[in-house]
C-alpha cells in the first residue's frame, strides 16, 4: 500500500518535477533521485514503526494531495497578514510553498548576512547549499524528509556569518491558501562560530486567496523540513507556531548539528491542524547546550504528536527539555522525547519533563520519555505527569471567593502561560498568547489577569 | 579515587557459585519439536484430553509466528530443533512417594544450592516444590497445606487431580496467542507450579519453587498457574539457578496470576540462572512471559524481582487491574554484570475503577552490560480515579555498560493520575569520599550506596529470601550488600 502511495504520489509531482528549483545543478538532480528512490520505496512511516507507534498517517495518503505549481494569483489582504507580521523583523512569507517577494520584508540586513529564498540561494550560493543540505537529516530519515527533500519547492536560507549577532528577529510565514494542496519547503539555516540569531516560523493556513474569505476548515497538508547549523559558540533561538487551519495536516521536523559550546533554545508551539507531527532532533556536542521547550493545545479531534530527541555525542553538553500538553473533547495528544547519550558522553546533565492536562473524558495523552545511556559519569532524568488540575489549587481559590469553573479556567490557563512566558520576543509573545487564548478550551479567562 | 575504582571492580568481579553440574540416569527426548514429540511428551506425563488439544493448537499457532525483535537485546537466532523438549531423572513408577524415594543425588544437589528438602530445616516455614529440569521432583509440607485447604503441587499433577480448575483457568490470563515464547510454552511446557487458595484462606506458609536447569541441551518451559478466590491470600517465592555451560540455554516459562474479590497474591523472584562467563560465553535466555489478573474488587497483586543471573533476561511481570479498587505493584532491582543483557519492566493496565499501581524499578548495570527498563501504563476510559506512580532508577558503575529507560504511559481518562520518574546515574566520588571520610572503607562505601539504592525493593521480599536476595546479590557484587 505504501509503496502505491508514493507512486500516486510520485504521479503528481511529475507535472512540477521541472518547476523545481535547482534544475542546473546535478548534485541536488542525483539529491532527489534518490530522495525519490527511498521515498518510494518506504512510503510515508506507519504506525508499526516505533517513532510513528502513536501517530497513523494513512489519512495523508489517502487524501493524495496536489503540489501548488506557483503562487496564487490572488493577492493577499495586506491588512489580515499583518497581524502575523512582526514589526521590526526581517520576513520571508512563502504561499503554498512559495516564496512571495511582494509580501517579504527583507530590507536593511546587515552586508555578509543571507536571508533569502531557497530557491535564490541555489542560483547564488549553490556551494553553501549543497555542503549542508541533508547533512542534518542524515539521522533521521524517514518517508516525511524523503518525501521533501525529493519535492522541495522553496524555503528559507539563512546565513549568519562569524561574530555577526542579529538585532531583529527572522520571521517566516507559511500561508496555505486553499484545500487540497500541498506545501512543501525546506530551511536551512547556518549561524557561524559566534555569531548570534533568532528565527521564528509561523505556520498559518486561514485565508482564502480565491474567495477572499477566512477559511478555517480548508484540508491541506505541510511538510516542512529545517536544517540548522549552530557553529562553535554561536546561539541560535528557533520559534515555532503551528496555526494551522482545523482540518490541515502538518508535518514539521527541525534537525539541528550544534557545534562545540554551541547554544540552541527551541520554542515549540503547536495549535492547529486535524493531524499534527513536530520532529525536533539535535545532535549536540563538545559543552553544548540545548533547551527545547514545547506547549501542545488539542480540542475536538485534533492529534497532535512531538517527537524530539537529542542525541549527546560529547561530553559535557547540556539538554533541557519541558513538554506540556493541554487536552480537550477527542484530542490526542502524543510526546515521545528521546535522549540519548553516546559512550564518550561523560559529565552529560539532561533532564527532560512532560506534562499533560486531560480536560475532558475523550482526550487521551500518550507519552513515551526515553533515556539511552552509554555513559556512566552522567546525570539524567526525566519526569512524565498525566492528570487534572490540583483539586488543593482549586479548593484555595474558591476559598478566596472564585467560583470553580473561573478557578479552573485560571489554572489550566497559568499551566499553559508558563510555556509563553518564555518567549524573548515581545510582539510573538502577544501573538502567541492571542493564539492560545482563543484556543482555550473555555471561556473566562480575562486578559486583565495577565 | 583509583584505589577506590578498583575496589570497585574488584567487587563486580565474582564467580557464580551454583554452577555444578549433577550427574544423573535422566529420561531424555531427542532434540527436535514437532507434533510427534508434543503427543509423547502428553502421554509421559499422563495429561487429560483436553491438555494435549490445547497444546496441539498451541504448537500450530507458534508454527505461524515469528521470533520478536523489538527488545534491547541482542542474540543469534534460537534453533527450536536442537533443543530437547523433555528431560527428568529417572524415577520409579509413579514417582516419589516420599522424599525417601527422591534420587538421593538430587537430593544432594538441592542441599548444595542451600534449599533443603527435608521438611525440618531451617527454612521450616517455607513450603517449598522443586522442579529438576523438566519435572517436579517434590513437593513439601503437603499435608499442612492440604488441612488448610490449599492446593499446591506440581502443575502436572493438577492437571491429573483438578483438570476443573486447570480447564477453567489455564490460558486465560496469558491465552497460547499471546506471543512467540507463550506459544511456545503452551505446546512444550513440561512442570511448573499449582497453587489454588480457596475462599478466605490465608496460606498458613509461604510456598516456594526451586527450578533448576541441570541437563545439557535442553529448554526449561514451566508453567505456574497461581489462583487466590475470594478473600484468599498467599505469598510465593521462586527461586532459579543453572550449572555454567558454553552454549546457550532456553527458559521460556509462563506465570499467571488470578485474584479474585479481595484476595492477595504476592509473588517474589529471585532469579539467578547463569548468566555466561566474563566473555559473554554461555548462559541463560529467560524469555518469561508473566501476568497477573485482578479480577475482583479490592484484589492486590504484588510482583517482587531481584534479577541477578541469566545471559538475557526479556520479561515484564504485568498486572491487569480488572477489578475496582484493585491494586498492582512491581518492585525490581535488576543487575547486569560483563555482557549480560536486560530488558525488563512491567505492564500496568487499569481498566476497573480506583485502580492503583506503584512501579519501582532499580537498575544496576557493571561491566559492559546493557540494563533496560521498558514498561507500559495504560488507562483504559473506565479506569475512573486510576492512580499510578512509577521510579525508575538506574545506577552505573563503570564506563562500558548501558542504562536505557523506555517507559511508555498511555491515558484515556481525565482522572487519572499518572507520575513517572527516572534518574540515571553512577556512585559518585562525593558520596564515596564521603563514606571514606567518615572512615568506611571504599567497599563498604559502595556496599551501603548499593544496599541503599535497592533498599526501596528489598524491603518487599519477604524476610527468608530477602536474606537469598542479598547473598545472590552479594554474589555479583561481592558482599556489597549487607
């Protein structure tokens, strides 16, 4: 069945197989051919795979979605993007996969430094491309990177040169206008030895381009794949929120190389879509430090599954990681983070958290913490909690005059608000925190409180 | 700090004491498996009808399967064909009516391994069943057990005098589909143990099993069957023990567990089969299938482990939580040394209401073993008010060994509540220094960090083997729990 699917698949893309940027040059051709090649003959992952034990994508290839040939014809209201739209930010928005110039902001940006489509940097810095493109997903390939590397259509290229720290953030907009298509994209992204950056990815897929309408419902599917190379003592700060609309389907998977002493916090953000995969895996090394924090909100039938795992290849690195899930109605909420340290490792110190909250009687969390450890002189943990809300908490409250449902309301919201809290950046702070609180599973939570 | 490492390893590196070999006139099947040997083994052991048909479809099913791979374990495949499926010292018709009649030199091997038959020992409070490769040679204490009105014997003499209980209950916590080495057991087993309370009995002693592996190229594959009705309690030991040999042998046992409304059962082990020499040479695959039912209200099923020996130890002592109220335990301390392997943990499934389950698994890896725990919680939507909390913690010593932590939690009711810990980590130079400054010797430094981090387990055994559980623990670690 997999293999029918890829080559339904492999049906569609055949009429874009042209389009694709890149067509000069050979390596990225033999790149995709074989991307290709694994693809068809793995297919998208299935549940018996024991990464993919929670999550069942045969939804995805059943639907058979289309590749969008170029950007849309329709323009897009100004007005409604700019509520996405940070200021004082560079931005790259990318419709339905590709790279709008009309839309992105990407003025003023300091000499050395690229931030640019991908499809530009394989026409101007095609050797920086090819040294790093599939080097980070090496470990993790699986039919989702296969699937992307071999259909690529744009993406984001950033590199932040030595020494060189960047004073506004980078932000990319995924905007997928109507259903049925399909959007695929692929980041790289190089910070150099010192240097410092912070990017932001925001996933959205609520406007209509054809109807000039807010469609929140349109059936899509995202497959996006960042690589990021975090160079000797550089700092990288990875945002990600997933907004996707109610019926979407989400892919989104960050493989990160840290160098030695390198610094990487990732902020993971995930809303939207029917069915909702993240792939967060970093290899660290030598001191490196590596924070990855995540906040899932799942109502009505929503499926959302996180999947990290870091891989400590040298001794003295240090990993953080908190996961907290918020479930409602029929939602499914899936975390399986895994850490791994190798036999040199030694003076590791990981610890690693996962909560969930299980708001209603059809929700289900599934968490899978794994420690693999090789290493004797180390110390790690983890902690993993399933349950409600502390009836102590409420009782307190109440007991200072709140009626229970408020009291309630306000708890589950302060579970959450810890995750936005930690966010540096104070217009995707507000941005986050909209999201979240129209999101929330009920009503009563005043923005007063805040 | 290097005199202190090599205290250390000095402790780590010990012989294994029980692996003499017992010379004996045996009864002994060919190599081989097929339907054929399935029919001679149920006619040598005079089994009913309906066994031999259990077993029968048993074998076709396994025939269908394949050897599971998922486990952190590594081995060469297992050829099923060159093990024999049957072996038991040669015995008078009938067999043994007394310990008189008992083959004196397998007496004398019971003597050895410190578990005396003779009923007027020191362990007099234990009523013990020994099982010599294929067969129960005895069973002590009957006639006081039998006044209290339990039930304990070898399973294949239950199977001759309570074919009802055997029918009603044989498979139906653990059914012959239920996995690769299940299968397996349900069409070769050979012995195993008996053990049925009746309602509101409390077992009088507690009931003990010594399986031991003594021939050469053959498989162990018990069967205990332990059922506690209403209001019963019981404690049972077991106990295990192989000689040492070059090629690896095969356990694949079976334990199932009934409880019943408010009845007790705890079950201890003390599993210690040779685990292989310091190459890695030789030892003992336990491949263990073992699950517990509670099925009535307020039922409790406990499951203490202290895991020493074996080449490859796979099993995880399960409880399903049927009943409302009921409760599960599973306490553990594993310890790999050299290149043993072990991938264990437990499976707790809430289905009743208030169900209640404590994990407590304590990890010990040393040389270049490799020590997993793998354990799944599972909250079924009726399991309102489930409760769960699990520890897991390993402890490394030495730089070429494993600790790997796989537990898996799934919840499908709001009310539960679920906690899972694990920490991972080695004795440090503090905590010795420490001892050290406080003027214990190293060894006994790391003796007491040992016994401390097991202490958690250890306090769940009951008093006659918890003493067994820190010789054998002492075994691997040389006297360094005390």
């Amino acid at each position: 069945m997999n293999t029918a699917t890829a080559t339904r698949y492999a049906v569609k893309y055949q009429a874009i197989a042209s389009a694709l940027p890149g067509q000069t040059l050979p390596w990225l051709q033999t790149l995709r051919a074989e991307a290709l090649m694994a693809f068809s003959e793995s297919g998208f992952p299935s549940p018996r795979e024991e990464e993919w034990r929670y999550t069942n994508v045969s939804a995805i290839e059943k639907k058979l979605f289309s590749p969008s040939i170029s950007l849309p014809a329709g323009s897009i209201d100004a007005q409604w993007l700019k509520s996405y739209q940070l200021q004082d930010a560079w931005v790259l928005v990318l419709v339905n996969g590709h790279f709008s110039a009309e839309l992105s902001v990407l003025d003023d940006l300091p000499e050395a430094v690229s931030v640019m489509s991908m499809a530009e940097a394989l026409a101007k810095q095609p050797d920086q491309v090819q040294k790093h493109l599939g080097l980070a997903t090496a470990q993790s390939e699986h039919g989702f990177v296969a699937f992307n590397t071999a259909w690529f259509t744009d993406g984001l290229f950033v590199h932040v040169p030595a020494k060189q720290v960047l004073d506004r953030p980078i932000q990319l907009l995924h905007i997928v206008t109507d259903a049925d298509i399909m959007s695929t994209t692929r980041n790289i992204i190089i910070v150099d030895e010192m240097a410092e950056a912070k990017v932001i990815e925001i996933f959205i897929g609520v406007y209509s381009a054809t109807s000039s309408e807010i469609v929140a419902d349109n059936a899509y599917l995202t497959a996006a794949v960042t690589e990021v190379y975090v160079g000797q003592n550089a700092d990288l700060t990875l945002y990600k929120m997933q907004s996707e609309s109610e019926k979407a389907y989400h892919f989104g998977g960050s493989y990160i190389k840290q160098a030695r002493d390198a610094r990487f916090t990732h902020h993971n953000f995930a809303f939207g879509g029917l069915l909702a995969r993240s792939d967060i895996h970093a290899d660290l090394d030598h001191a490196s430090e590596c924070e990855l924090n995540g906040l899932y909100l799942g109502s009505k039938r929503q499926h959302i599954d996180n999947h990290t795992r870091i891989n400590h290849l040298k001794p003295y690195a240090v990993s953080r990681e908190v996961y907290k899930g918020v479930l409602d109605d029929r939602a499914r909420g899936v975390f399986q983070g895994r850490v791994i340290v190798a036999i040199d490792a030694q003076q590791t110190d990981s610890q690693m958290n996962n909560r969930n909250l299980l708001l209603s009687d059809d929700a289900e969390a599934d968490t899978k913490p794994q420690l693999e450890i090789y290493a004797d002189d180390v110390k790690c943990g983890h902690g993993v909690t399933v349950g409600q809300l502390d009836e102590k908490s409420i009782f307190y409250l109440q007991s200072r005059g709140i009626d229970e449902e408020t009291a309630r309301n306000m708890l589950t919201f302060a579970f959450a608000n810890e995750m936005v809290d930690k966010i540096k950046i104070k217009g995707l702070h507000d941005m986050v925190l909209e999201q979240v609180l129209t999101r929330f599973p009920q009503e009563g939570v005043n923005k007063e409180w805040l | 700090m290097s005199a202190s490492e090599q205290e250390i390893k000095n402790l780590i590196g010990k012989e294994y004491k029980q692996g003499f070999v017992t010379e004996l006139e045996t009864d002994t099947f060919l190599p081989g498996l097929d339907e054929a040997v399935i029919l001679r083994l149920s006619k040598v052991k005079n089994e009913p009808e309906f066994m031999l048909e259990y077993r029968l479809k048993a074998f076709r099913h396994w025939q269908t399967m394949k050897s599971p791979e998922w486990a952190f374990v590594k081995f060469d495949p297992i050829d099923y064909q060159a093990i024999s499926y049957y072996s038991a010292p040669k015995r008078k018709e009938n067999g043994p009516k007394s310990l008189n009649e008992i083959d004196p030199q397998v007496l004398e091997a019971y003597k050895k391994l410190g578990i005396p038959l003779d009923e007027q020992e020191r362990l007099a409070g234990v009523a013990v069943d020994a099982v010599f490769d294929s067969v129960s040679v005895a069973t002590t204490f009957k006639g006081k057990l039998k006044e209290a009105g339990v039930i304990f014997c070898p399973i294949s003499e239950a199977l001759r005098d309570h074919p009802e209980l055997i029918k009603q209950y044989l498979g139906s916590v653990v059914p012959h589909t239920d996995n690769f080495f299940a299968a397996l057991n349900a069409a070769v087993f050979t012995d195993g143990s008996f053990v049925y309370i009746p309602k509101g009995v409390r077992c009088p002693m507690e009931l003990s099993t010594y399986f031991r592996i003594n021939a050469a190229n053959t498989g162990q594959f018990e069967r205990t069957l332990i059922i506690a009705d209403e209001g019963g309690h019981v404690s049972y030991l077991e106990g295990c023990t192989a000689p040492m040999r070059d090629e690896n042998q095969l356990h694949a046992a079976v334990v199932e567990l009934i409880a019943m409304k408010d009845a007790t059962i705890k079950y201890s082990t003390v599993q210690n089969w040779y685990p292989g020499d310091k190459e890695g040479k030789g030892g003992i695959y336990n491949f263990v299938t073992k699950r517990a039912d509670c099925r009535g209200e307020n039922s409790k099923v406990s499951w203490t482990q202290v895991e020493t020996g074996s080449a490859i130890t796979w099993k995880y002592p399960s409880c399903i939580l049927t009943g409302d109220n009921s409760t599960g335990e599973f306490y553990s301390v594993a310890l790999t040394n050299n290149y043993q392997q072990a991938d264990t943990g437990t499976k707790m499934i809430h289905v009743g209401k208030n169900t209640s389950s404590t994990i407590v698994s304590k990890g010990i890896s040393a040389g270049k073993a490799q020590n997993t725990y793998r354990g799944l919680v599972k909250v079924l939507k009726s399991a309102e008010n489930a409760r769960n909390y699990t520890q897991c913690d390993s402890l490394l010593i030495g730089d070429k060994c494993g600790a790997h932590t796989f537990p898996y939690v799934e919840v499908k009711q709001p009310s539960a509540q679920v906690e899972h810990e694990a920490t991972t980590s080695k004795i440090s130079e503090d905590q010795l220094f420490f001892c050290q400054q406080r003027g214990l010797s190293a060894e006994d430094a790391v003796s007491m960090i040992v016994n401390g981090f097991c202490k958690e387990v250890f306090r769940e055994l009951p008093m006659e083997f918890a003493v067994e559980a820190q010789a054998l623990l002492g075994l691997s670690l040389e006297g360094s729990v005390g």
